[in-house]
C-alpha cells in the first residue's frame, strides 16, 4: 500500500539471479507478476502472496528491450539480435 508504505509480501531473488541480471521489463498480468532480466531469465510471482510460480532461463545476454504482444515475446540484444517466443 503506497500511502501507509505496508508491504504486502518480500521476496529475496538473489539464490535465483547473478549480479548481471537487471530487470529490463515487468509486468502484471491476471493474478502473476512477471518480470523479465536482461539475461533471459523470466520469474513469474504470484501477485497476493509472492510465491514463485514460474522460472525460464533463456540463456540469452545484453537483452535490452523486451515486447509483449498477447502471448508472444520479442528480446532485443545490444548487438542487434532479436529472438522471438511464443508462450
């Protein structure tokens, strides 16, 4: 809750992700929260409690820019590459 600053779950990522990972897209869909790194990695949570309910690596790298169109999904790298998925 923004205005009393209550948090209403925490989670700590840090046995799932490696010092490069940043998170390049985010996004709330239904009842998950996705949020998607720039090494390809994709956790998706359930939004009222924080439990993990999804985990991809792509093994992908430099991932700059991520595009969500319905169930498909466009990674950009820093070099130029894109790579296309459907979920």
């Amino acid at each position: 809750n923004i205005k009393n600053k209550d948090i209403f779950w925490e989670i700590n990522l840090s046995k799932h992700l490696s010092k490069k990972d940043t998170i390049v897209k985010s996004f709330i869909f239904k009842d998950t929260i996705v949020i998607m790194f720039s090494t390809g990695k994709i956790i998706q949570f359930n939004k009222s409690d924080g439990e993990i309910s999804f985990k991809q690596d792509l093994n992908l790298s430099d991932i700059v820019s991520i595009i969500v169109n319905d169930n498909y999904f466009v990674f950009n790298q820093n070099n130029g590459r894109s790579f296309f998925y459907s979920q």
